[in-house]
C-alpha cells in the first residue's frame, strides 16, 4: 500500500507539473522533461517519510521472496539457461563454402 501512496501522489505531481508547463507554453516534450524534474524534486524533498516507507514494504516483499525459497529457485533456474547458451555457443560452427548459393530460391 505505502508503494502505491507514493506512486500516486508522485504521478499527481507530474500531472500537475505538466498541466503548468503546457500552460506556460513549453511544448508536450519539454513540459514533459520539467514536469519530471520538477515531480523528482518536490518527492524528494517533502515525501521523504512517503519514499522510507514504500521502501521498507519492498524491501519486506524481497525479503519475505528470499525466505520461501523463490529466489534460490528462479536463480538456479537462471543460472542452467547461461550454461545452456554459453554451451550452444561454444560449439563448433561449420564455414560456409563461398561457392554454396546464399539464397536457397537461388539455387
């Protein structure tokens, strides 16, 4: 709940920034680029108790993964595909001949 409180109210800034840039006649990319800044900075400075929290609840939600197991079994998972395709890699790969037509409807 805390990282959707701090999703909203950093997008209602965005929002809000953009609707005053657009005003002031900044164009859609540039009054996108200020809103942006301007939401960075203003969530920086006054939501840091907003921003502590939603990273305390993610921090739970990874830690709370990592106890059940997932992450020891989505890693082992991970690391059997990288050696699968640094072992398709390391496999001998014939030369083409220079006289064999590149195009099959060519030959």
């Amino acid at each position: 709940m805390a990282n959707l409180k701090y999703l909203l109210i950093r997008l209602a800034l965005f929002a809000v920034a953009l609707v005053i840039c657009l005003f002031l006649g900044t164009g859609l990319i540039l009054g996108a680029i200020f809103a942006a800044v301007i939401a960075f900075a203003v969530s920086y400075l006054f939501f840091s108790r907003q921003r502590d929290d939603a990273a305390v609840q993610l921090a739970s939600t990874i830690g709370a993964r990592s106890r059940d197991g997932r992450a020891e079994k989505d890693a082992a998972a991970e690391d059997a595909e990288v050696g699968r395709a640094e072992q398709s890699l390391s496999e001998p790969v014939e030369p083409r001949r220079e006289d064999a037509p590149t195009d099959p409807r060519n030959a």
